[in-house]
C-alpha cells in the first residue's frame, strides 16, 4: 500500500524553513499609502536574489496525486505563483543526499494568486492542480536555470507518496 502525506495550510511557521511567501491579491500587509487610495502600492513582500530574472509559465493538468521525482536548485531559489487556480505544492528539506527525502515532505494548499519562494536546494517539483481544473503556474528562475541548476531525482516506485487532500 502506498504511504499517503496530508495536504498543510500554509503558515509562516511551517513554511519558513523552506521559504516565503505572500499573498499579492489583496494583501493584509503594509502599503506605501493609505489602503483606500486610488493608488496603493504594497512593498517588498517577498524577497528573491536572482540575476537576470526569467518569467515562465508551468501549466498543470489536473492529475493523480503521486510524487514521484523531486528537483532542487543548487544555487538558485525558485519563485512561484498559482495564477488562475489553487495549487497543492510539496517541499522537503535541502540536503546533501541526491535522494528524495520522502519521508521528510510536506505538502501545503496555495491559494491563487499566493506568490512563494523556496530556497536553494530545498527539493520541490511541479504543482499540483487543487481540483478537477489547471493550474497555471508562473516560475521566475534565472534565465535558463532549468537547464543549468536544476538537478531531477526520480523516486523509487516503491517510495511514491499519494498527497491526502
């Protein structure tokens, strides 16, 4: 039988030993301004060292729920954003194996439109859709990245986790 992980709100506290994140839309946070002004400008929200930033799109079917390859970056970190969906997103820790950590995974909900950021060498891989419907999922890495810093680790069959939601 396969192991099952059980889908986390997000929360600061559970999420910061993997990264940050910020909700864009409608933001409780504070503004340059005041919040009922024409204008209002929310102000560095998540922080992201990347040079020469490339935007992309990852689009997600819905699918079965299964991790079954992880990824992580060596020396970049990864800024994402469920644009037109929900998301279900997996991190484990950043380690020196080059195996998954599998039994070190959490899984959180990522409301649409939740920018987040995960470390380097935190282990993540794509999306997952919330519900019966795509996620659009924008991706700003360092031109190429996913090419030169990106290192895929499939798991082993036998260590496949079913994500609970």
């Amino acid at each position: 039988m396969m192991k099952t992980v059980k889908v986390r709100q997000l929360s600061i506290e559970k999420f910061h030993r993997y990264g940050s994140y910020a909700q864009m839309i409608d933001p409780g946070t504070d503004a340059t301004g005041p919040k009922d002004a024409p204008i209002v400008f929310f102000r560095d929200m998540v922080q992201a060292d990347i040079s020469k930033a490339s935007f992309s799109v990852c689009r997600m079917e819905p699918r079965e729920r299964i991790i079954d390859i992880g990824e992580f970056h060596n020396h970049t970190c990864e800024v994402a954003m469920p644009v037109d969906n929900d998301a279900l997103v997996w991190v484990a820790p950043a380690g020196c194996e080059r195996e998954v950590p599998v039994d070190q995974i959490e899984v959180f909900f990522v409301p649409k439109g939740t920018l987040f950021k995960v470390h380097p060498g935190v282990w993540h891989h794509a999306a997952f859709s919330a519900n019966d419907k795509p996620v659009n999922v924008l991706i700003v890495l360092p031109e190429r990245a996913y090419i030169n810093d990106c290192h895929g680790v499939p798991v082993p069959k036998a260590e496949w986790l079913r994500i609970e939601y």
